[in-house]
C-alpha cells in the first residue's frame, strides 16, 4: 500500500488536520513483477541457444582439421539451436500480438471439414515420423463462428504437445463434436502424463514440467499461454485431465454464442 498526505490548514492558515490516500498498489506490483519474470525468462531462453550456437562455430572455426562427422555434428547442433530461437521469436511475436489484438479476432462462419484439412496434413506428417497411432472422430457436418487461423493455431499446439509428449507406439486422439450450446474439441494421449501439482501451472508462459525434455523436443514454454489467450478472446475454456503415466486429455469448449 502506498500512502501519501496532505495537512489542511485553514484561511488564516490553522493547521486543522491531514488527508491521507491509500493506493493499493498490490496489483500494480504484481504486473511489474510479472513483467520482469518475463523479461528474465525470454532472456535465458535466448541465451541458451545462442551460447551453443557461439561456442560450436568457434570450435569449427578453430579447428581446421577437425572430422569432418565432428564437423557435420557440430553444424547439426548448430541448425537445431537456430531452429529453437526462430520458433521462440515466431511463439513471443504470436503472444504479443494476440494479448494486443485480443479484441480483433477475424471471426467468420468455420465449417469444421474444410477448416481441419490443412491442420491434419500437417499432424499426419508429425504422426507418421514418430510411429505414432492417431485416431479421429469429426462431426463433419459441424459449423461454428471463430477465427479459423487462430483456432487451427489451438488445435495445432495441442496436438503437437500430444506428439511430443506420447512415446513411440502410443496413441493420440482428436475428436470434434457439438453440444447444443457448444463446440468441443478434445485432443487426448497415452503419453507421459502432467503431475496434479502443474495442471494450472502449464497455461503459464515458459512453465513445463521438465525443462530439459521440452527444449529436446523443440518445445518454447509458449505454446499453451497461446492456446489460452486465443480461448479467452473465443470465451471458451479449456480444461485438462491427466494421469501420470497413462496420459492426458485437453477439452476445449467453444460457446456457439458468444
Ligand atoms: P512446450 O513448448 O514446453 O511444449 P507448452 O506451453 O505447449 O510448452 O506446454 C507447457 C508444458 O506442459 C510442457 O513443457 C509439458 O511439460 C506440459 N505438457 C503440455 N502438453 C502435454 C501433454 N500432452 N502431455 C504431457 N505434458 C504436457
């Protein structure tokens, strides 16, 4: 709380007594010290892939006669690296611009079959590197008001982290359905599982469960904190169950009216 005084003195200048104002500015400080949190975050995520990227192609320069399966390993590294800072650039400019815009959704008429078909073929191709069973059951004849770019950006991130976190020969699924109120969208694995404790936390940017495993398999920290702006503009939730080891399910109700 923040206070500041004034006294109050009358004409013939008495002193009669003081106003004091409070400000709580308990809010106030929360934002800033989530701002800087943030600023902390973006930086280290950063860091991380440049120094790689630095330290490797010195090491090549440096050494002229190095093998050249040293040298092709190094460059591997290298274009990993890089490939994490762009995703990371693409995921912070995606956040900034949907919490500015949040009230300019383009939204029109999404008829669910044409909408999903640029989305599966890019799934399949995930499915299909990693021997992965995808099941889906879509209401074809389904229609519902969204903006259909950032939807499919919902659908994507969740079946990615669905991909990403089932192992080899696991199952993950997509069904699409209508309620009489609402659109559900339901992506569910058999992998890994989220611990009680993180359910809430993993909306939040940059939180994962396991740093490490996230940024191996190309992860930002990113992808639901987008997922979760984009509902909110929607007015639709999103809800998640899961059991460690057994896996997860993501369900996203979007309002028919909204
Ligand atoms: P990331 O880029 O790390 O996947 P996200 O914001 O998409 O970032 O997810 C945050 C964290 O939530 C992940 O790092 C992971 O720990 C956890 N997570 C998300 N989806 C799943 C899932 N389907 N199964 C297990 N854990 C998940």
């Amino acid at each position: 709380i923040e206070v500041v005084g004034a006294p109050v003195i009358n004409d013939l200048k008495d002193l009669k007594g003081a106003v004091l104002v409070f400000h709580d500015i308990s809010d106030l400080k929360r934002v800033e010290e989530m701002r800087k949190d943030f600023v902390a975050n973006v930086s280290h995520e950063l860091k991380t892939p440049i120094t790689s990227i630095r330290g490797f192609s010195e090491t090549l320069l440096e050494d002229e006669n190095a093998d050249v399966e040293i040298q092709r390993q190094f460059l591997t590294i290298i274009l990993k690296e890089s490939t994490r800072l762009q995703s990371l650039v693409h995921d912070l400019l995606e956040l900034s611009k949907i919490e500015k815009a949040e009230m300019q959704l383009s939204t029109k008429l999404i008829e669910v079959n044409d909408w999903l078909q640029s989305s599966l073929t890019l799934i399949e191709e995930q499915v299909s590197k990693k021997s992965l069973h995808f099941y889906k059951a879509i209401d074809p004849d389904i229609s519902f008001y969204g903006d259909p770019d950032r939807l499919q950006q919902v659908v994507l991130n969740l079946m990615y982290n669905a991909i990403n976190y089932t192992p080899e020969e696991g199952s993950i699924y997509l069904r699409i359905y209508e309620t009489e109120d609402n659109i559900i969208i339901e992506v569910e694995d058999t992998g890994m599982g989220i611990p009680e404790e993180a359910k809430q936390r993993i909306f939040e940017r940059f939180y994962r469960v396991d740093r490490a495993r996230s940024r191996n398999t190309g992860g930002t920290g990113l992808g639901l904190a987008i997922v979760k702006h984009i509902l909110e503009a929607h007015q639709a939730s999103i809800n998640v169950t899961s059991e460690v080891g057994n896996g997860s399910c993501f369900t996203v109700k979007i309002p028919k009216k909204w």
